[in-house]
C-alpha cells in the first residue's frame, strides 16, 4: 500500500521515540478492510534493528486468558492452582522478555486485531507500558474502533497508555487508490479507477479483492460494479474451481477461525490428501497466509474478512460435519465444547447439562470467564424457557466476578425484568458492589422476601446471605441481623468458593462487634503463626488476622502476615479485593516506620482500584501525606474520605479515618484546628463516634483520645484511654501510650508535675514499637522536663530528634527547631534530599536504598530493569550522587543540617 504522510510521520515518530528510549505506544484504528494488517506490516519493515514479537487477536467466543502472552514467549501466566495471576504480576513476563532482549536492539510488540485479545493480556500490556520509562520498546496495536463491546482494559490500553492520540485508518485516498492501480495497470483510465475507489467505500481490501477477482479492464467495461457485500458469493463461486483438497483446506481453516493453524491440524481436519499442493494453491490465490516463508509454517486466512466470506460460503452440512470432526480433534474440553455449540443447529438439552457441568467446574478453580462463557452457551440451547434464563442469569453472576462487565452493563435492562427474582437482585448487587455503592446494593439485597429467599437454589441463596452481610458492612448499617444471616449460610449444603472471603471477613468483623473473645482467639491462633506456613486454602484467613494486627497496631506481625498474602494473590491465590491487602499492609509499614516501603505499597494498592478507591485505602492514604508535611493533599484526600464514609460508615475505614485526621492535626500543630478536632469528627459521623462498642482495637481509640485532650474533654480522654486499655489481646506499646496520654491530658488540666510523672512513666516503658510514636513521647516529655528546668528534657529532645531524623519526619523537627533551647548553637532541621524526586523514582530510591539489585527492583515495582537504570540516572542527576552507596550516604547524613 502506499501510505499518507501523516501515516509516514506517525509510523516514523514512533519507531525514532522508541530507538530513543522513549517507551511509546502506537494504536491505529480502523473499520475492516481498512489496512490496519498491512500498516503494522510497514511498521515491522521500517524497524530496521528492532526486536520484533508478533501476536494476534483470536475471534472465538472464549478467550483464553493471557493467550496473547504465551503468542508473544510468555507461559508462566498461571499459579500452581491453575488459576491465571494477576494481569500486574504476568506483565512481568513481558518486561523480563524486554529486558533479555534489549541489548540487542530496541523491541517492536505489534499486535494484530486487539479487539479480539483476551482482557488479561490487554491489561498487561497496559502495566507494560504504563510504568515504562527509558525502555526502548514501541508498541503498535490495530484494532477495531471502539464500540459497545470494548472492555475498559481495551479503552484503557488504547486511551491513557499511549502520549499521543490513536492513528485511525479511514482506507484508501483517491490518490492512493490511483497509485496503487496504476503501479499495476499503466494508463488505466482515471475515470474508472475513480469509479472503482467509490464503489469500495475506500476499502483498500475490497479493492484489493475486486481487482484479483476480476482485473481491472473487466471491471472498467462492467456497467455495474459487483458489491463488495457480495463477498461470499464470489469467494464460494471462485472455491468452486478448485481442486477438492485446495477448497477443503481453506474449509478447515475457516472453520477453525482466524487463528495460525499448522498444516497437519488443516489437513486432517479437512480429510486433504495432498496438503502441500493445497497449500501452495491457497496462498498464491491470497486466499491464505503464511506466517512465515517455510512449508511448516501456520497457516490462516488473508484477513478477517476473507475467513468469514469462506465460512459463509460452506455449506451448511458440510460446515456442520467438520465443527463436528473438529470438537473430536480438539486438544482441550473448551475448544471441543465451542465446536459442537457450533454445530448445533436446534436445542439440545444433553449438551447445555454438560456445559453447564462444565462452568460449574470453571467456577470451581476460579476461571469465571470460562464459566461465564459456558453458561451463556447452556443458555443458547436450553430447550425450557425457565432453564434458559437460569442459565443466563449464572453466566452474568460469571462475568461479573471475572470482573468483566461489560457484557453485564448491556444486559442489565433485561436482568430487570428476569423472573428469577433471587438471581436478579445477586446480579443488581454484585453491581453495585463494583462500583462501591454498597448501600445500594444492601438495599437491593434485603429487598429479596423471605418466600423469595426460601425458594431459592442453595448456592444462590448462600450468595445472598454473604452478599447481604458483607453489604451491611460495608455500607455501615446496624448489624443486629448479621448473626443469623451467617449462620445460615453457614449451614447452607453448597458455598460458592468466590465469597469465602467475604464470609470469613463479615465473621470476623461481627465477632468484633460483639465482643467474641473466643471468635478473635481462633482468628489469632487457628492458622500457623510463621505466615509462610498457613495451608494455601487459608489464606483469606491469613489476610483476616494481617487485618486486625494492622487495626490492633502490630505492625511487624501485621507486615508478616499480608506481606505472604500479597504475594499469594500475586501468584494467583485469591483476589486482591481492589488493593486493600496492600493498603494494609503500606499502613502496617507506615506504623513501623518505614515511610518510603509503604509509599511503594500505597501506590501499587491503588493501581489496583478499579473506579473509585476503597474506603479502606482511602482512610489510610492521607497518613503517608500528613507526616511528609503534604498536608494540601493530606486535607484533599481526607476530604474524599468524609464525602464517601458520611454516606456509607463502614467502621473500619472510619476507624482508619480517625487515625489519619487526627496524625494530620498533630503534624499540622495547629491549636485552633486541634481544639475543633473532635467536634469535626462528630459533626461527620454523629456522636457515635465517641462511643467504642466491641473490640476494635487500641489505636484508633487512643488517637480519638488525643483528639479529646485537644478538645479539653478530659473525662472523655481518661474513659477512651481505660476503654483502649480493655481491648483484648494487647500490644507491647501499651506499657507506654496510655500513660503519655494521661500526661498530656494532664498537661492540659494545668497539673504539670503528675504530667511530668506520667510522662516519665512512659519514657521509662519505652518498646521499639510505633517509632513516631516514641518520638512523640520524649518530644512531650521534653517539654514536660524543660518546664522544670531539669537537665532531662535535653535528652530526651535529643532522642525525639534523632527517631524523627530516622523517619524523615520534616514537620515534627521543624516544631522542634521552633522551640529549642535558644542556648544552642544550632539545632537539626529537616533537609529531604528525596524531595524533588517523583514518587516512581522516590519508589526506586526508597528500594535502591535498601540494597535490593536491579533485578529485584524491577520485581517489586512490576518495571523492566531498563525502567529501574533509567530512574536511577534521574536519582543521581538530581541528588548530585553518583553511585548507590553515594546515596545512601546522602540520605543517612544528608536528611539533616545544622541551621545556625
């Protein structure tokens, strides 16, 4: 084809940003027939020194997750268990075949029809490129324009991944059509190439096919052109001069779809005696392509187009018969099962039982999609109306937990008027859920009567008993009937696997609620205590007890526990609940002080939120913000988090919530905003607030305590500091926090020495807990000290200093600089030499710091090596170092300077 100048300089642009290492993303978009297959063609040939990987879209009603990787090298894309990893952590396949590759030549990925391409590849493609950076890597994906049936992986890939905008391919221009006839057909009439053009619709591959059919001077002398819609007809009439063998070829390849399929597997399929000769006449009428020059190269049609003008020019028995041959020849039970849904062409009971049979065994290991698919097929071929609609009804259950709803979003007008009231509300709520409007689906749950629940299938009624516990939950509803809701599905004869998880956190939480020792006993001790040796099927349990460490304020055995749970989703055991297990666990880093790590955690948490963040990451993001000294975003953020938890109370995120306003209060130092803190928090979530029913651990309720002493509501400080003290199963920070509380309440009553005396009780408990913590306490107790001239308070201003020193805690050193003894000669004062780093670089500091290679880096923040190198060079170059250990020199004595 001959190509615009705009195509010229997209293509050229591409390819030099890459060679650059620019990591860039070209999409070209095009109807069919348009010379999106030939443009990526162009593309490969202009990459002179580029490593090219090639892989396609398959149409067929299944996808198989990660297909398009294994095309591409990539096979390590399931866990042990079978079940597809996280599309994150499989696009690290990729990014290890970027780097082996890369010191040969930058890399060219061309991905042909990527409308057609399973949704976890799309989505690894989207990690590939998306955290790229100094890769000399281009991307050039073709697809079809966006439509009601593109994914939001597609749109995300095609819409944010790429800096510039996508190329659309709108065919041929006259002149194009003029040159490229001309080349062929000298002094060809103008007129009737123009004419020809037309009656294409600009289509370069409808002009490709009128002009091998027919040639030029037989269509110039027509007096109607024939139509490019009549396709078919012409393929099925060209066919019919051919050899037997030549026309069962081409059949077999139709019928196996637009896919590379060996010659052998053709062979037998179409019952070919001589393959080669078949072959050699296919491919020399362009009815079909090689991959690659060799005679053991795949075979398939020329274009998508032309596959589906030879499927639909087979007979309809003949087409039937080698479906059938097919489903006997397949190498898996789905690719068999596709075919013979093909080859039906009535109702048949016998094969929606099995596929059905089959979804169920889908669901079992976690493949929903395949589930969902199945079903859907069982519902095309139900004979009985009722069965029919079940079965569909399952399939979108299916779709939604593959968290694929677009097909959902589509059929939700016809969900709304499905008889099967107890599948219908499921369906509405999962929903809901999606896009965390919980108390909408907890409306929709409850909406269900009793008689509707009663009649209803037992594993969709256990459904829905999860489904109306977790909701209630999460939209912050009276839990007086969450008790009998889990018992009975408890006793329910069938579970459903994918909501273990919410049964056993909606247990959990209620046992805290009412105050069940023997319920937090079991959740602490019924699994190993070395995390690394709970049994994989635990492992919801295991991400439970990492919860309520976090929520206690273990942070170590917290950071133990879902540190091993975020690297089992990781590897494909469980889900990653929108990124709240690595909230968790940045929150369980944050309380041991390790600031940076859980920065890092923070921001992969939240790559994983599909639309709105969770309320739990929204009640623990603002922290990391508030004690860097960020508090525009910290009171931004905080914020978001009211709007949201206002509505819907979910009481841990509040919990979290608290915790983060009342560090922001602090870090702020701010007396008129401290005084007004717990007013604020009444006015958001009512007086409840102050109210701490159950076990909900310690922390929070110290923190509302502050917030109390702040207010001057001493006696409330002393009920929810004795109220922490009763909570079960204490940490080790409780010899101290207790005591520096009543301290500071006492402080504020005007009763400096029993302060004092508290004060020095707590210094002297002291544990290596909570670092911020601890510097607070001898910040205070320095005060405490210096308000009666005793030689302490140096000391212990000294050591509050040096743990903020550590935590890189700029706002607490500056309030300490501020009042310093004017005696000294000078004081410490925060100096961030990370500060003017972007948080992806600051990640790689943070990790380079902590003496992880090149290689684990990339790892652990899902980059290519190169990416890590690249960032690196912008460390140095910004920091003025130059090497790893010039770094971490820096950071260690560099945090602080002495101001005279």
């Amino acid at each position: 084809m001959l190509w615009q100048d705009e195509q010229i300089g997209a293509m050229s642009a591409a390819l030099e940003a890459a060679r650059s290492g620019k990591p860039t993303v070209l999409s070209v978009l095009g109807r069919p027939g348009m010379g999106k297959t030939s443009l990526l063609r162009e593309i490969a040939i202009r990459a002179s020194g580029f490593n090219v990987l090639e892989a396609d879209g398959q149409e067929s009603a299944y996808r198989e997750p990660f297909d398009l990787l294994r095309q591409l090298g990539v096979h390590d894309v399931r866990s042990a268990g079978a079940i597809a990893v996280d599309p994150l952590v499989a696009a690290q396949g990729l990014r290890d075949l970027v780097d082996a590759l890369s010191p040969t030549g930058p890399v060219l990925i061309l991905v042909d029809d990527l409308q057609w391409v399973d949704q976890e590849s799309v989505e690894s493609l989207y990690w590939l490129v998306h955290r790229a950076r100094g890769d000399r890597l281009l991307l050039a994906l073709a697809s079809r324009p966006e439509g009601p049936e593109s994914t939001g992986a597609w749109r995300r890939l095609i819409h944010q991944a790429s800096r510039t905008p996508a190329l659309p391919l709108t065919g041929l221009s006259l002149a194009q059509a003029m040159a490229a006839v001309l080349t062929v057909h000298p002094g060809a009439d103008p007129d009737a190439i123009r004419r020809l053009w037309d009656h294409c619709g600009t289509s370069p591959f409808h002009l490709d096919s009128l002009l091998r059919q027919y040639g030029f001077t037989e269509l110039a002398a027509m007096r109607s052109l024939p139509a490019p819609a009549e396709l078919a007809a012409r393929t099925k009439a060209e066919l019919s001069g051919y050899a037997r063998d030549v026309a069962a070829l081409v059949h077999a390849s139709a019928v196996l779809g637009y896919s590379w399929q060996a010659l052998p597997r053709l062979a037998a399929l179409g019952q070919v005696d001589d393959p080669a000769g078949a072959r050699e006449a296919l491919v020399e009428a362009g009815l079909l392509v090689a991959r690659t020059p060799d005679m053991t190269s795949p075979l398939r049609a020329s274009h998508a187009l032309m596959r589906a003008a030879i499927y639909q020019s087979i007979p309809y028995a003949r087409r039937r018969q080698l479906h059938l041959r097919a489903a006997e020849q397949a190498g898996n039970v789905m690719e068999s099962l596709e075919h013979r849904v093909a080859a039906a062409d009535r109702h048949d009971d016998a094969l929606a039982a099995e596929l059905e049979q089959a979804a169920q065994t889908a669901h079992a290991i976690g493949d929903f999609r395949q589930a969902g698919q199945m079903y859907r097929w069982a519902s095309e071929l139900s004979d009985d109306a009722v069965t029919r609609n079940r079965r569909w009804l399952d399939a979108a259950v299916e779709m939604i937990l593959a968290r694929d709803v677009g097909w959902v979003r589509q059929q939700l007008a016809a969900v709304q008027s499905a008889p099967d009231l107890a599948r219908r509300a499921v369906i509405q709520g999962l929903m809901f859920g999606v896009e965390k409007r919980w108390l909408d689906a907890w409306a929709t749950y409850t909406s269900v009567s009793q008689a509707v629940l009663d009649r209803a299938e037992p594993v969709v009624r256990y459904r829905l008993l999860v489904l109306t516990a977790w909701s209630m939950i999460c939209a912050g509803r009276d839990l007086e009937d969450l008790a009998p809701l889990l018992t009975r599905a408890a006793n329910e004869p069938v579970h459903d696997r994918a909501l273990i998880g919410n049964e056993i956190f909606s247990r959990g939480m209620l046992g805290l609620r009412r105050s069940d020792a023997a319920a937090l006993d079991e959740t602490l001790s019924s699994i190993p205590e070395r995390s690394s040796d709970t049994p994989l099927q635990l492992t919801y349990k295991l991400a439970w007890r990492g919860s309520i460490h976090a929520f206690w304020g273990n942070a170590a055995a917290s950071e133990a526990d879902l540190a091993e749970v975020t690297t089992r989703i990781r590897n494909g055991v469980g889900d990653n609940s929108d990124g709240v297990y690595n909230g968790l666990l940045a929150f369980a880093r944050w309380l041991s002080g390790s600031w940076d790590l859980a920065g890092v955690e923070m921001r992969i948490a939240l790559d994983h939120v599909t639309g709105q963040p969770h309320p739990m990451l929204r009640g623990i993001e603002p922290l990391l913000h508030a004690v860097r000294g960020d508090f525009g975003q910290a009171d931004k953020e905080l914020r978001e988090a009211a709007d949201v938890l206002e509505v819907m109370p979910w009481r841990e995120p509040v919990h979290l919530y608290v915790i983060s306003y009342v560090v922001r209060l602090h870090a702020g130092a701010d007396p008129a905003a401290q005084k007004t803190g717990l007013q604020h928090l009444r006015t958001v979530f009512g007086d409840s607030i102050v109210a701490v029913p159950g076990f909900t651990g310690p922390l929070w309720i110290f923190h509302l305590a502050i917030a109390a002493i702040w207010a001057g509501d001493l006696d409330r400080a002393e009920e929810l500091t004795r109220q922490g003290e009763r909570q079960p199963h204490p940490p080790r920070w409780m010899r101290w926090v207790p005591q520096w509380l009543r301290g500071l309440a006492a402080e504020t009553a005007g009763a400096s020495k029993q302060a004092r005396l508290h004060l020095d009780t707590a210094v002297a408990g002291l544990t290596d807990d909570l670092p911020l913590y601890r510097a607070h306490v001898l910040a205070d107790h320095a005060r405490a000290a210096a308000f009666q001239g005793d030689a302490a308070a140096q000391r212990s201003l000294e050591s509050a200093r040096q743990l903020y020193h550590v935590l890189g805690a700029p706002p607490y050193l500056a309030r300490l600089t501020q009042t310093a003894d004017p005696a000294q000669p000078g004081s410490l004062v925060a100096l961030d030499v990370l500060s003017a780093l972007s948080d992806r670089e600051r990640d790689v500091a943070t990790l380079l710091i902590s003496g992880l290679t090149y290689a684990q880096i990339a790892r652990d923040l899902f980059v290519t090596r190169a990416t890590v190198g690249f960032h690196t060079g912008r460390i140095y170059a910004k920091t003025g170092v130059t090497s790893r250990a010039e770094l971490i020199d820096l950071v260690r004595s560099g945090t602080l300077k002495r101001q005279n």
